[in-house]
C-alpha cells in the first residue's frame, strides 16, 4: 500500500484560526501559538465546522477493492478510481491479510494466477473488460484519488482507525493521519490508530 500527499492546505491551521476569528472579532490575537490554542478550544467543543475550510488530497495505490470499497462509502469525500470496465488489470497484484499462513497464501496465489489468466482468454475472445473483471478477486489492488476537508478526515480517521475496523482500512488510516499530522498537528494530534 502506497498513500501520497497530492495537495493540502497551505498553512492549514493558520488558515483554520483566521476563519473561526471572524466569530468573536478576534483578529487581532491570531499568533501562531494563540491560534493552536484556538484550535483546542474548538476541537475540545465539538466546534468542527471550521475544519472544513482546510482540505488533502491523497493517491492510495496498491489497497484491495474490499478496502476501497468500504473507503468510498464516506459520502463527504470526493474520489477518483481506476476503473475495470476501461483499464486491463491483468498485471494487478493481490493484497495479501495476514492472517493467511504461506501454505494457504500458496493455494490463493495458484487461484489468481488461474483468474488472471482466464481473465486474458476471455478478453482475447472479445468479452469487454467491464465483463471480464468479475473473475477477479475482491482482493485485486487498485489505485484511487481521495479528498476531503479536514472535518471528514477526522471523521474518517476516527471510525475507520477503531480496532473494530477492518485491517487493511486502519493501516490506510494510519498513513493518512501521518501526513496529516505532519502538516497540522493541532487538528490530529488527539487522533490515535491502532495500527493492524
Ligand atoms: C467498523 C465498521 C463496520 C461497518 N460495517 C458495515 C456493514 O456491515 N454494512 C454496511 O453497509 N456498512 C458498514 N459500515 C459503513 C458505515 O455504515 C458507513 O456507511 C460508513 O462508515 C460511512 O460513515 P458515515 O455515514 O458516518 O460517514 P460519511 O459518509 O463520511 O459522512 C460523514 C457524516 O456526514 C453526515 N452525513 C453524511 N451524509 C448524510 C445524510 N445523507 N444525511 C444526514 N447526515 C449525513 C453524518 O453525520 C456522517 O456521519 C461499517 C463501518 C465501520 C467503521
């Protein structure tokens, strides 16, 4: 799994602060140190609207379509994936939980090679790769484009980085909240994921 930072919110939380100052005339108090302050304040009230004035986008690469599949049920973020039905996935690889023991794995992989290959024949025999595609497994990689503001971010983190949540899914989460923390630690840093 490969997550990227593609674009973010120059200096976000400066950003974030001088929108929630409007409120109370504040202006006037913005410092880098006040605005962390702030920041708090209104995380700590459940004041989040004002998240959303900052916004990442990320490219994941090499996730399952299982785990896209639960990633894009978040309705407030906007996605861009590759698609079956337009692009020969033949050379995709299969993301391996591990939960699986090699000698299972083994089996798995002789099933994917058989699915690949059939995959070529049908394709070669002028079956259209949208009809194609329903040979592959579920857990055939994909790559997509996601964004959101950060308001969706934390919620995203928070339901999708519980341990009830899905390994694969939290191990993403993981990563994003990385690079969100690097660019705006006030606004993650109360966030934990329990890595998988
Ligand atoms: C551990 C776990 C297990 C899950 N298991 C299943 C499962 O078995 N089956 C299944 O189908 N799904 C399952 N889901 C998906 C889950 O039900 C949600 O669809 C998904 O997490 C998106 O959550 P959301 O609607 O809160 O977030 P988003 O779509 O990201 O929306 C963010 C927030 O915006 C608000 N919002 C968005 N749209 C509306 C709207 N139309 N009306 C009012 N408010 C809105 C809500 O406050 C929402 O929380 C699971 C999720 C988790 C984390």
């Amino acid at each position: 799994m490969r997550v990227t930072l593609v674009a973010i919110t120059p200096d976000p939380e400066a950003l974030i602060a001088r929108c929630a100052r409007v409120s109370h005339r504040s202006e006037a108090r913005a410092s880098p140190e006040a605005d962390r302050e702030l920041i708090r304040k209104l995380l700590r009230r459940g004041h989040e609207s004002v998240l959303e004035f900052a916004s990442a986008t990320f490219t994941v690469e090499g996730i399952s379509r299982a785990a896209a599949n639960q990633l894009t049920r978040h309705r407030l973020a906007s996605f861009v994936q590759e698609s079956q039905r337009f692009v020969d996935v033949h050379d995709r690889g299969l993301v391996r939980p591990p939960s699986f023991p090699d000698v299972l794995w083994k089996k798995v992989e002789a099933l994917h090679r058989a699915a690949l290959e059939l995959y070529g024949e049908s394709l070669a025999a002028g079956v259209p790769k949208e009809d194609a595609r329903y040979i592959l497994p579920i857990g055939t990689e994909t790559r997509l484009v996601v964004s959101a503001n950060f308001r969706e971010w934390r919620h995203i983190i928070r339901l999708r980085g519980s341990p009830a949540a899905q390994w694969e899914i939290r191990e993403l989460v993981a990563r994003v909240l990385a690079i969100l923390r690097e660019h705006a630690p006030t606004v993650f840093d109360d966030l934990e994921v329990e890595r998988p």
